[in-house]
C-alpha cells in the first residue's frame, strides 16, 4: 500500500530538514570525538544547496577567536572532514548525499563587534541619545499587534547566505 502524503504545505523545505539533521549529526560526532582543539565549537547551521550536492557547515569558536586559534581550529576540522562526512552519508537516508564544507560562521561576531564599535561611540558622545543599543528596545523587536513582515522591511531574516 501506497503512502499518501498530506495536502497540508510543509513548515520546511527538504533542504532546511536535511540541513537541520545534518547539524545534530556534526555536532555530536564533533562531541564524540573530543578532539581538545575543538572546546568550545558550536555547529550554528548547515545550510544545503538545492541539489544536495553541497552543504555548508558554519561553525563558531568565540574563544578560540580570542586566543588566537582560528586557524588551528579550521585544521582540525578540515582534518575531520572525510570521517565526519562518512557517518553523515551513513545517518542521512537520501540518495545523494551533500558534501560538507566547514565554514567560519561570522554572523555573531560581526554582531559583538558592531556593538562594541557603537558602545564607544556613545561613550564619546558620538551617538543619538535617542537611539537605544540594547536588543531589548521596542525599535529591535517586532511590536505587539505588528505583522513580522513589517518590522523587518528588508525581508533579510538573518540566515546565512552567500
């Protein structure tokens, strides 16, 4: 007997499901294999082309960024690149299976250096004191009653891109 597939439209696209399972997938074997280079890393997304042949796996290592180890961490993924991808194309039931690429994902510390530049602008005095630079202000957030559409009117939701 067949499956009958709902009419209801999915929440997600296949990419997004895939690309979600591939996430939890990197992150514990990346957990499991407790390579001491990798502390503190954190898969933040994985964002999967059209054609699955591809996926872009962004990662942050905040502290590693402080102390100067960008570049060892970027090894010791690349190192891990191959084993980690076998048990992707093993976990994930899907004809083809993306490739991973491991990528510095920047969103957050862009976001904590555009904030530490206006901090010091208003502590010299450079800002509006209008302009609050907490995400906690009612211009940051969508306002009750507001369509979400409308409180972002570039239509830019914040994901990785390129």
């Amino acid at each position: 007997m067949a499956r009958q597939r709902s009419s209801a439209p999915r929440q997600f696209s296949r990419t997004d499901r895939i690309g979600e399972l591939m996430r939890e997938i990197v992150a514990s074997e990346l957990e499991r294999i407790g390579d001491e280079r990798l502390e503190m890393v954190t898969i933040t997304a994985v964002k999967v082309d059209g054609s699955l042949e591809h996926a872009d796996v962004f990662y942050s290592a905040m502290s590693a960024e402080e102390e100067g180890r960008s570049e060892e961490v970027a090894e010791a993924l690349d190192e891990l690149r191959w084993p980690i991808q076998k048990i992707v194309n093993r976990e994930v039931r899907t004809r083809k299976t993306p490739q991973i690429q491991f990528r510095p994902d920047l969103v957050l510390s862009s976001a904590l250096r555009i904030d530490e530049i206006l901090r010091g602008m208003s502590d010299r005095g450079e800002l509006d004191d209008r302009v609050p630079l907490d995400s906690e202000s009612p211009e940051a957030s969508t306002k009750p009653g507001e369509p979400e559409d409308q409180a972002n009117p570039s239509g830019d939701d914040g994901t990785h891109s390129e």
